[in-house]
C-alpha cells in the first residue's frame, strides 16, 4: 500500500489482499516437482528414468520439509508454518535438494534440478514474499508485516482499504511530471 507509486499510471496504490493461488508464473508444488521429476531423468540420460522415478523429488523435499518442521521449537512454530510440500517450502529447502541431488547422482543431475527450479518460479512478486516472509529454513527470522507470511495462503489486510478510503482525492489534480495520468 503507497500513498506514492513508482507504477507510471496510477498515484497510489492498495493492495487489500496478498499472496497468490497459483499461475503459470507460480505453479503448484505438484507441477513443479513433475518438471523436477522429467528434469533430472532426462539428465542421467539413457535409463534415467530407472535411476530417477516419478515421485522422487516429492519423495526427497517431504523429506526435507518435515525434518526442517520438526526442528523448529513449538514455540517458533507460527501458524503460516506448514509440515507440508508446498511451492513456498521448495523454494525455501531448493539448495539442500540440489545438494542431496549432487550427491546421489552427481553435478549434471544438480543443475537440472536447480535450473528447472529457477525456470518455474519466476513471478517476481512471489519471490518479494519468499524472501521477506515465512521460512522452514530460517523459521525465526523476523518478517515484513506488508507481506503475505506464506505466498500460497491469501492474506487480507482490511484495514488498508479503510485507510486508502481517508486519502485526499486527485480528481481534477494535474501532475506536471506525469502529463499522461492527467
């Protein structure tokens, strides 16, 4: 929410709710660990897919998931804290799956999985919110209270509308610096 906006066509903003229920720029858990799956198969090359089956990576980051759940204390478990794999908790655990990857089956097989990481979430609001709010990883770090704490759970924030509604009207304003919002 901004009074002032850097967005050229419009002067304020109000974001009443936050987060997202998924898009092409922000797939599901389950589409990406199938990009994952494909991925790192075609990567071992010639019977890859004996090597890695379908499943392995939902396999390997529940893994991760519920081993970095269940080592934050009881009373750091907030409630945007999810034991559960979700697109946000990937991203959150995507290096120590791409290092488990590099060990079992080697550095090819890493990059694929981190570069397919890289390629499916690439919403750039998303990552504000996986950067400034809830982590598995760093469960007690502080967030930013302008953010969805986790990216797949809507957030409403009712009280911004309430506040927008008070801001002066522009109507019949002009800004010499933006002639084209006039």
């Amino acid at each position: 929410m901004s009074k002032e906006t850097k967005i050229q066509w419009c002067d304020s903003t109000v974001n009443p709710i936050m987060g997202c229920a998924g898009c092409e720029l922000f797939p599901s858990a389950g589409e990406v660990l199938q990009a994952i799956d494909e991925a790192v198969a075609g990567a071992l090359g010639a019977g890859g897919e004996a090597m890695w089956r379908t499943g392995s990576a939902k396999h390997r980051f529940k893994s991760l998931i519920f081993a970095a759940y269940d080592r934050i204390e009881e009373g750091d478990r907030h409630a945007g804290h999810r034991r559960a794999v979700t697109t946000t908790n990937l991203w959150h655990l995507r290096d120590q799956f791409v290092q488990s990857v590099k060990e079992e089956r080697g550095p090819v097989a890493a990059i694929a999985a981190q570069s397919t990481m890289d390629r499916a979430i690439t919403c750039y609001a998303a990552k504000l919110h996986l950067n400034k709010g809830l982590s598995l990883v760093n469960p007690t770090r502080k967030t930013n209270s302008g953010y969805a704490p986790v990216f797949e759970q809507l957030t409403r924030y009712p009280n911004r509308v309430r506040e927008a509604a008070g801001w002066a009207d522009l109507l019949g304003r002009t800004d010499p610096d933006r002639p084209w919002i006039n």
